[in-house]
C-alpha cells in the first residue's frame, strides 16, 4: 500500500498551514515528519487519516488496497482515553481478538503490575502516553500514525519505546510526527 499527497493545500480560519505538499508514504517505510510547532504535521496527519479535507490537492491510496480509508494505529496529540478503564481496558478494547490477559503482558513491558488496574486518570503523564502507544500498536492494521508519541520520556525509556514500535510494526509504515528527533535517525526525513 502507498499513500500519496498530491499539491496538498489547507487553511485555517484563513492562515495557510499547508502549501502544495506533495509526499509519499509506502508500506514497510518509516518516515519522521518534523517542523516546527505549528507547521502543519498534525495537520496533515488528519488529512491522512480523512478527518479533515484538503482545500485542494489529493489524498490517494495506491496498489490493490481494500479500505475506502487509511487503516491506522494512531496516536493523537491528546491521549483520548477512556479515562475511567484502567491500562488494561483501554488497550483490550481496541481489538476484539486480543484479551485482557495479552493487553497485561503488552502493557508490562512498561509499566509496573500494580499501575496496570487503575484508571489511566489516575496514571502519570507518561505513563498514559504508554497506555496510547500499546493501543495504537496492538490494533490490527495497515499504518501506525504517532503524533509526539514519544513526549515526556527520557533517553533510556524512548529508545525502547521506539524498538517495541518497530517490532510491533513489523512490515507496516510507521510516521512518527515529532519536533525532537533524537534517535530517530533511520527513518526517511520528511520536513515541514
């Protein structure tokens, strides 16, 4: 599957965020889409996604792909968590093959047992970026879109992070949206 921007234009409240972006993002590929704060990354990200439309230009996908959209693991700026279910709810409920006991084993990997039945209110900042990047991770699907995934962890925690996503991944595309690219120099550059 490929993805492909076409001449990509989009305002809001009558600023241009988006000129002529032209980009394209093929299975098996990760890429890093960087700029400054509000240069568009999130932006384009909801265009993929068809949550937004572009003002002009084209969001196509390529090869025999079978959705009329992307299908994607996504993490979103905002954590969009069900704030009452604890780790474990919040990463089951997102595939109905999985149970609660693999979302428990997933979630170990990076968060201690007894973090794991509380509601995710009442989890750390970081903590609950854990919780939205298992989710995004463990969703059956074709795409991982990672806005600021990494936010808030330190060196040792992002590099393990950024491995449990790539082993994760497997042969999907991954584009981790991100101001700060450290350690992510193996991924195809795409600079807004």
């Amino acid at each position: 599957m490929t993805i492909q921007l076409q001449d990509i234009c989009k305002s809001v409240s009558g600023k241009e965020i988006l000129k002529n972006i032209n980009w394209e993002i093929a299975s098996e590929d990760c890429f890093l889409l960087t700029g400054p704060a509000g240069s568009g990354k999130t932006m384009l990200l909801r265009l993929i996604l068809g949550l937004e439309k572009p003002d002009s230009g084209s969001v196509n996908l390529l090869g025999d792909y079978k959705y009329a959209s992307v299908n994607a693991g996504v993490v979103f700026q905002e954590d969009r968590l069900c704030e009452q279910f604890s780790a474990i709810e919040n990463v089951a409920m997102v595939n109905a093959r999985l149970s609660e006991t693999v979302a428990a084993e997933e979630l170990l990997k990076f968060l201690p047992q007894e973090r794991l039945s509380l509601p995710v209110c009442a989890l750390s900042e970081t903590e609950r970026r854990l919780v939205v990047m298992i989710r995004a991770c463990i969703i059956p699907s074709d795409l991982l879109l990672l806005d600021e995934a990494l936010r808030g962890m330190d060196h040792g925690l992002r590099r393990r992070v950024i491995s449990y996503i790539r082993d994760k991944a497997g042969h999907k595309g991954i584009v981790f949206a991100q101001r700060d690219d450290t350690d992510l120099e193996f991924c195809r550059r795409f600079s807004l």
